[in-house]
C-alpha cells in the first residue's frame, strides 16, 4: 500500500492513540480505549483506509511512489 500519512498526522495518531489506551488502565478504566488501537496502527504503518477511499493523502511528495 502506498503511504498517504504525513509527520504531523503521524505524531498526532500515534499520541492520540496511547492517549486512549491509557484509558483502559488509568482514569476511568473503560474499554472503550482499546478504540485508540485505530489511530495507533493507522500512524505506525502510515496508511490510513479512510484517506486511500477519499483520495486524501497529508504525505506530500517524499511519499508518493516513484512516478511512471
């Protein structure tokens, strides 16, 4: 797959993501943080679905494939 996450998206992702799975074991303690298990694989792998569906890629041009 061809990456479409740039730096910043990948930062914010990846700390929004412990974020949320630090909710399972610190403050009120609910599953409902094991949602941050999304934006935590989507920044380390760099791809995002969402965006591949839409077109959208906050990559830039050092991200995109070599061109034909």
């Amino acid at each position: 797959m061809i990456m479409n996450i740039g730096n910043w998206d990948r930062a914010l992702r990846i700390t929004l993501g412990l974020v949320l799975l630090s909710l399972v074991f610190l403050g009120p303690q609910t599953l409902w943080g094991l949602v941050g298990f999304i934006p935590l694989l989507t920044g380390l792998a760099r791809v995002c679905p969402a965006y591949s569906i839409t077109g959208v890629s906050t990559c830039g041009q050092r991200c995109a494939g070599p061109k034909s």
